[in-house]
C-alpha cells in the first residue's frame, strides 16, 4: 500500500552500533521467491489454489509484518474508532479465567507463518558465522497490520483475561509470495509505529514522524501485578490511548535512533546489545512532530527551528536509572505520549495530514511540499 511507510530510525543488534551513520535509508526487504520456496511447507495440491485455513488464537500471539501503519483504514475511518466498536461475544459470564472471544466490525484478519530475515540498523540481513543468513523467530504474521493493532488493543482493555479472535492463515504459495514481499519488519513483528503517510511507492519514508508506538508486552509489564486491579486499570488505559512509553537514544555516532518500546530496549540491553555508555531520552511524540506543522515556512526552516531540541535531553542510561534495579526495569518505563493529530486538508492534493506548512495564506502537506521542492531543485 502506498499509504504505508517505514520507520527512519531502526532497532540496533549485535555489531551495528560501530556501522556507519552516512549509510543513509536501509534497504527495503524484499524476500525472493527462491528462498520462499525453500523455508515454507505450504499447500498446492493438484486441485490448485488452496483456502485459507481458520485458526482461533489470540491477537497478542500475532506479530506485525510491517514496522508502520497509517492511523487511519483505507475508507478514512478512524483505527482508534474501530478499537470501540470491537465486542466480547462469548466468555464474559464464564469464570474469570476463562477466555473471551471478539468480534470485530472489519474483515479477518488473515496472517502467514514465517520466520523474518533480522535485520541491522542500516537493513542489511544479519549473517551468523558461516555466512547464512540469521532469521527471527517463526510464528504468525499478519497482513492487515491496522486490524491487528485494533485487536490487540482490545485484548490489552480486556487484561488479564486472554481474549482469543478467528484467524485466516494464508497457505496458498502464490498468496503467500505476495504477502512476503510487503514484509517490513525490523523488530519480528513485536512492535508497530502509527503514523502518517509520506513519500511515494516503495520508498515511502523519506521524512516522517511518529506518533505513537505500540507494544502490547511494555503495556503489559508496565501494568504490574495481572492479580491487582491497578494492573488491569493500567493496561486499559494503554489500550486505550493505543501508545507505550519509548525511548531515542544515540549511537556511538550520535546519530538519534528511535522511538523503541521499553520492553524493545530491555531486551536488547539485556542481552549486551548496547553499550554501557548509551545515552537516552524519553521519546515525546509532540516534540518529535512540531517541526512538521506550521510553526515555520517549509521543511529546512523547520528543520533548523527544532535542531536543538531534537539533540537535547540525552543523558547517560546510568543517570537515567540511578535507583532503578536495572536498566530498562519494569516500572521504569517513561509516560506514553501522542501528539495532538490535528489534520489539515491540503490545497493541492486534497488529503487530510497532519505535516506540513502554509505559504501564501494556504496548506500544504509535507509530500506535495517536497514533491515542489524537488521539481524546482531539478
């Protein structure tokens, strides 16, 4: 979809904090067909096409396939509208361990077994010491990643009690091919960005910010104690707000990397994957996105009016968790914050953004702004 875009700024793993920051975009996977082939057992009988199959699991065991969605479904109507319009239609009067089955108002969801290329920062695959390639782990793929925000949202205002959805797993090898092209992720499909579209085609993520990241298992440890009712109060509101608290950091290149999840970057520090001397700050959605609305005529003054802002408030994770367990501890996460999405509709394109700039008493949003830029440039 042309709506849908990739993050700029990508999780690290091991050897890619010392990578050059000059790199620029990392490439976009693209899984050949070849090597399809040879990592999936899939249906095609001599009857031809094969239907998906049904499965009823529950959204949180469902991965994303895509590192950012769009806010909005391609009707317009809103994704955080859907949330509310989900029901529990079976389970609720059962006991409290019981599993609760929803229903929700847009089609299945329909999702691929697979098991992604890990990725570095700069989107080169990760190669183990023979030269193969290292993928991550195998398990379900959605792809209808809006859909699957909108359940597992659901599921979380629902927490603890597990909440199960029907599933359609595609097995047809030639539906598979397809969906596996669009393949974005760079996390294994554990976290998705909201955010608004920019860019053309395939590379469509030229200059973005985002709005919210969505991580179920950071709402989840943030909440506590699943036996307490502040733990369910707390996991309501997450799903609620459909955001997590996150963390930039910068490299060892001071280039800025993020927004990543808290559980995203416990695991990672966890596991010696940063280094000791890593410096962060929490993630502020509104902070992040003030350089693309119309406080300033076009993207370099823009650019130039945030530029302190955008390298202030780093401090060294030792600093940031003094008193803490340990780095990235549950409880420690910082306050999930989401900008104030007021959209514009754009004079020349007609579309509703939220990025973009004013000149001679009209609107334009950020990609018909550079679309300009570049025409005159040329």
């Amino acid at each position: 979809s042309s709506r849908k875009a990739r993050l700029r700024a990508f999780p690290p793993s091991c050897g890619f904090l010392g990578g050059s920051p000059a790199a620029g975009m990392p490439n976009i996977e693209v899984i050949s067909a070849a090597d399809a082939f040879g990592k999936l057992a899939l249906d095609w009988g001599p009857q031809g096409p094969q239907p998906p199959k049904v499965v009823w699991v529950s959204p949180l065991d469902v991965n994303f396939s895509q590192n950012v969605i769009y806010p909005k479904f391609t009707d317009g109507r809103s994704v955080d509208d859907a949330v509310g319009c989900i029901k529990v239609v079976a389970g609720e009067d059962s006991d409290k361990d019981g599993e609760l089955t929803l229903e929700a108002p847009f089609p299945t969801v329909e999702a691929v077994h697979w098991a992604p290329k890990l990725r570095d920062g700069e989107g080169r695959p990760i190669e183990d010491q023979q030269g193969a390639q290292r993928r991550g782990t195998e398990g379900l793929f959605t792809v209808d990643n809006r859909r699957l925000y909108a359940l597992q949202r659901a599921a979380i205002a629902r927490w603890p009690r597990r909440c199960r959805v029907a599933i359609h797993v595609v097995v047809d090898r030639a539906e598979v091919l397809r969906h596996l092209k669009k393949f974005r992720t760079r996390t294994n499909g554990l976290s998705i960005s909201i955010t608004e579209w920019n860019g053309v085609g395939r590379d469509n993520a030229k200059d973005f910010s985002v709005l919210r990241v969505w991580d179920w298992r950071s709402a989840v440890v943030g909440a506590g104690d699943p036996s307490s009712g502040s733990a369910s109060g707390a996991a309501a509101a997450a799903a609620d707000s459909g955001s997590c608290g996150c963390w930039e950091y910068l490299d060892n290149q001071d280039v800025q990397r993020g927004p990543f999840s808290h559980w995203q970057m416990r695991q990672w520090w966890e596991r010696k994957m940063l280094p000791p001397n890593l410096r962060v700050r929490p993630y502020d959605a509104a902070v992040a996105t003030a350089r693309g609305k119309d406080g300033a005529q076009g993207p370099e003054a823009a650019s130039s009016a945030s530029a302190a802002a955008a390298s202030a408030g780093f401090r060294a994770v030792r600093e940031v968790f003094e008193g803490a367990p340990a780095p990235f501890a549950p409880g420690w996460s910082p306050q999930a914050t989401d900008a104030e999405t007021e959209w514009q509709k754009c004079e020349e394109c007609g579309r509703s953004r939220v990025e973009g700039w004013s000149a001679h008493g009209q609107w334009y949003c950020s990609n018909c702004w550079r679309r300009w830029e570049k025409k005159t440039d040329d």
